[in-house]
C-alpha cells in the first residue's frame, strides 16, 4: 500500500501536469489570435496613406475604415502633424500615398521627386475667419493684424496674396505658418487675428463664438483645390492595381459622405480625435457646400496653380511636365454606392 507521501506527491505531478498542459493550450490560442488579428493582414497589400485631418482628406479615414479587417488591400491611414513632414516620409519611402496641400505637390516635383497627382480632395472646405471683436469686414482690415496659414506653399497663402495684391493692406499684414491644429486656440487667447485653413479647425471658433466668418473659400477661388493625393510613379508601375481601387475609394467615398455626413463625421471624429459635432457642422454648414464630385485632376488647373506660385515668387518656374496622372480618377466607377462598405467594390 503506497504511502500516503506517495499519493501526494502523484497528485502534485498530475496536477503539474495538467497545469503545463492548460498553460500550453492557452500559449497556442494566443499564438493563433495573435497570428489571426496580424499576421492575417499582412498577407494584403498595405498602402500607408499620409494625412491631415480635414475635410479634404476625409477618404483618408473612411477607407481605412472600410479595409481595416476586409478587402483584397489594405489602406492605412497615417496622420501627420504638419505637411512638410508628410512630404519627408513620403520622400523616405514611409508611406505610399499622401493627401498633400496641391502647391506643395508641385515644390516636390520641382525638387526632383517623381510624383504624379491622381486625386483631387473634396473642394471647398476652407474658411478665412476673424475674431469677432475686432470689426473686420474686409480684407483691407486685415492691415496691421497677423494672419495664419497652414504653410507657406499653400493656396490658402497664395489667395490671401491674390486678395491684397493692389489693396491699402499690401505688404501690411503679419502672415504666419501655423499647423492647423494649432490656429483655435491661438485665435482664442488674441494670438492670432484671422486664419485661413482647411475645415474643421475653422468651426473650432466659429462654434465657441469666437471668431465669425469673413469668407468662404469658394467665394474668392471657386473650385479652390486644398489637398489632392499625389503617389511616386514607381508605386503605379508596381501595384497600378492598389493606386487604382485607391483614387476609386476615395471617390466613392466622397459619394457616400454627401449622402452620409452624420456617419461620414462619427468615423472621421474617432480617426481625427476632434467632436462630432464640430465635423458634421463643417460637413453640414452651409448647406451642401463641400464638393465631392470635382476629383478628377485636370493639367488646366495644376498649372495654373503652378503659374500663380511663380508669380508670387514661391517657385523659380511653372513647370509642371508629366505632374499629373488623371487616368484612375477618369475610369472611377461611381455606381452603386450604398453604405460604406461599398465604397470599395471587388
């Protein structure tokens, strides 16, 4: 009859055993969780998206969204702080694609880097406000205030130049680059003056009462183009294919936010980490004022752009030769667009 330091010491094995055994299980379901949620997905095609977060850019989230766990490719949205570092990572080969502010498109490929254009953002998102308490009814008031703007190559700095260009404020007003993130609250505590900027960081004030709208972008630049997406050429030559179901997202998007811009903003204030309410008044205020149906890019406008740049000295020359690609926008297919999932059809 075995002792019963025996019998314990049998129990205490078995029980051990059990233990390693419950221990093993568990290490091999993580393991297969872990492989299931992310190593899954490396399998697609991941094209990383450089973004900021305004209206321009809301396909950026939104297709991130919609590929997060479906779809042949992966498109993953990357917010930056500032353009001109997007414009480094994109140079560096940290991302793919970028929603980038349209002059600074052309300073890169003056510089040497082989982009094309093949989207244009959604249009007239951009405001020009002013603190409620200063009386300014004009542009010639701006004279003797400081004034901010996203970069120095930025059509939001080029039609502030067009504005003063022959007024008594020429040469009067202090502008400044500011990330857009940034201008609310400078405004609010008397930093700032004005500042013209891509929506939502305009309804920022306008919503807390401090500032009031002096013009609507579209009123002094009608089809103003904010941020277009540019990609390097070898990345067409590459994956045609991803840069294909990209442009068609994103104009599929835009469809699905003019139908949707209550959901459109629910997603984009998760990606943005700004308040719903503030998006869907920008999507919303004025009525119907985002245009999402222009993305195509047309070579008219990208030299013009680029002629205006010249002229206010912000590039040595208009050149603009083999900049943009329209043939993805061109072929977009806009049919069928029911709810977001559909923005990317097989």
């Amino acid at each position: 009859m075995p002792s019963n330091g025996n019998s314990w010491r049998r129990r205490a094995r078995s029980k051990t055993w059990q233990l390693a055994m419950a221990v093993i299980g568990w290490l091999v379901l993580i393991s297969f969780l872990h492989y299931w949620l992310n190593y899954r997905q490396d399998e697609r095609t991941t094209i990383r998206m450089g973004y900021m977060p305004v209206i321009t850019n809301l396909a950026a989230p939104l297709l991130d969204h919609t590929t997060r766990n479906t779809g042949d490719y992966r498109f993953k949205a990357i917010k930056f702080a500032s353009f001109a570092e997007m414009a480094e990572a994109l140079r560096n080969g940290h991302i793919e694609a970028a929603f980038m502010i349209a002059p600074l498109a052309i300073v890169l490929k003056q510089q040497g880097a082989d982009v094309r254009i093949v989207y244009i953002g959604n249009r007239h998102e951009s405001t020009l406000v002013v603190h409620k308490d200063l009386g300014i009814s004009g542009i010639e008031d701006l004279a003797g205030k400081t004034l901010a703007i996203p970069m120095r190559y930025s059509g939001h700095h080029l039609a502030v130049l067009d504005m003063l260009q022959g007024t008594a404020a020429e040469g009067r007003v202090k502008i400044v680059e500011m990330n857009p993130p940034d201008m609310a609250s400078a405004l609010a505590t008397g930093s700032l003056d004005a500042y013209f900027v891509g929506e939502p960081f305009a309804a920022q004030t306008l919503l807390s009462g401090d500032a009031r709208v002096l013009h609507y972008v579209e009123e002094i630049w009608p089809h103003f183009i904010c941020n277009l997406v540019i990609v390097k050429q070898d990345l067409i030559e590459r994956e045609r294919e991803a840069v294909r179901r990209l442009v068609t997202g994103a104009a599929r998007s835009g469809i699905w936010a003019r139908q949707n811009p209550q959901k459109a903003a629910a997603v984009a204030s998760r990606y943005w980490n700004q308040p719903q309410e503030v998006i869907t008044y920008a999507l919303t205020t004025p009525a119907a004022r985002i245009a999402y149906d222009r993305f195509t890019p047309r070579v008219t406008e990208i030299q013009a752009l680029a002629d205006k740049m010249q002229r206010f000295d912000l590039v040595p020359h208009n050149d603009i030769t083999a900049l943009v690609d329209d043939r993805f926008a061109r072929r977009a297919n806009l049919d069928g667009v029911t709810d977001l999932a559909s923005i990317l059809p097989r």
